[in-house]
C-alpha cells in the first residue's frame, strides 16, 4: 500500500503509527486495544479488527492471534470496502470463512 501510494506523507505517516502501536502494546482485551487506537473496530471473535486511517479513508483488516502475532488480512479504499463487505458483519464473516481465515 505504501509503494502504491509513495510520497503521501499522511499516508505513511498513518501506517507507521498503526504499526508502532501494534508493535509497542500487548494487548490483553479488546477494550485495550480500542482505548489506544479509537480507530479499531471489532468485526469477529475479538481477533479481526478494520483500523480507518481516516486520513484517506484506508482501512485495514487485521488479525490478532493469541501468539501475539498480527496479520493483515486485507487493505483497501473506503470504496472497496463498501463493494466487499457492504458494512456488514455478516458479509464480513462470510469473506473470512471463504478465505480460510476462519
């Protein structure tokens, strides 16, 4: 995303705090999580969450494993999340069942 999107310095600068803070919290709960990063929207089992870098309305899915490990499922526009997931939940889960993430 950030090789598509070179030189947009919002942009970079999102995605780098976004991984910093995955990187600096251990994160026990998801109320945890949502007090560091308000961005963070739950949308399965307390391990799938979509962060909105609201400064160009990317959002990113991302999977928190037990481990410790974060994954990230999917990224896109604002725009294609609405075509993908049509803002609900149950689409959502649908998409990870059919792409082996659940």
């Amino acid at each position: 995303m950030l090789r598509k999107n070179r030189g947009n310095t919002k942009l970079e600068k999102s995605v780098l705090l976004l991984i910093s803070d995955i990187e600096g919290n251990d994160w026990k709960t998801p109320l945890e999580l949502i007090e560091v990063r308000s961005d963070a929207d739950c949308v399965y089992g307390g391990e799938f969450y979509f962060f909105d870098l609201s400064c160009h309305r990317t959002l990113i899915l991302i999977e928190f494993e037990k481990s410790g490990d974060a994954t990230v499922v999917w990224a896109g526009s604002h725009d294609e999340y609405e075509r993908i997931f049509k803002n609900n939940r149950n689409v959502i889960k649908k998409w990870l069942r059919d792409n082996s993430w659940i």
